[in-house]
C-alpha cells in the first residue's frame, strides 16, 4: 500500500470547515479588541490634571496591550486565511520541510500549521 501523499477532498472540506469556524471567531475577537482599543482612546474623562497624569502611564500600558493583541489576532487570521488558499491549490496538510503528510491531529489542533511535529521539533534544535 502506497503512503497517503495529500487528504482527501471530504478531509478537506471537513478542514475547510473548521477554519472558516475559527476564522469567523478570530474576526469577532480582533472587532472586539479594535472597539476596545477605542475606547481607550475615547476614554480621556473630566478628571484633575494630576489624578490624569498618573492615569496616562496606566492607559498607555493597557492600550499597549491592547496593540498587541489585536496584532497577534490579525496574523492569526491570515494564517487561517492562507490555510483556506492551500486548501484550494491541494497544498493543506502537507509540510513544507519533509512534504509528508502533517498528522490530522496536529491540523485539528493548529489548523494554519505549515509544519509536521518532526519539522516543527528540528527547528529549535
């Protein structure tokens, strides 16, 4: 029996489906932490100028944060994105180091992956 060399057209739309699931989530998150992230903005109050400056360095840390969440969130839907662009090319699932088949395990788990355990573990060494 031949290894398997790619999934099958029903493994993949079941992929498709999961991405686009949590494509939708991530969107709702990253709308979430933009409006957030106004809010802060918005928030400037009528408060005393000294009660304010010791307000700001808190504000900037929390719309600091704010910045990187909302940044980790936006390359995570491109990952997502670009998984559902390797889906239609016949690429999804298959590593970029070895070009053996990533375990559907992994792909539940992190379906962006581009990379198999083994590739993923050689990396760091």
């Amino acid at each position: 029996m031949s290894k398997k060399t790619r999934y099958s057209d029903e493994e993949l739309k079941a992929f498709e489906k999961l991405i686009i699931q949590k494509l939708e989530k991530a969107k709702e998150e990253l709308h979430s932490l933009k409006a957030s992230i106004i809010r802060e903005e918005e928030d400037t109050g009528d408060s005393f100028s000294s009660v304010k400056t010791l307000e700001d360095g808190t504000d900037t840390a929390e719309k600091e944060r704010l910045s990187q969440l909302a940044g980790r969130q936006q390359k995570f839907i491109t990952n997502l994105e670009n998984a559902l662009v390797r889906i239609k090319n016949g690429t999804y699932g298959i590593c970029l180091n070895t070009g053996k088949l990533i375990a559907k395990e992994r792909l539940m788990a992190v379906p962006h992956t581009t990379l198999s355990i083994e590739a993923k573990l050689n990396r760091r060494g």
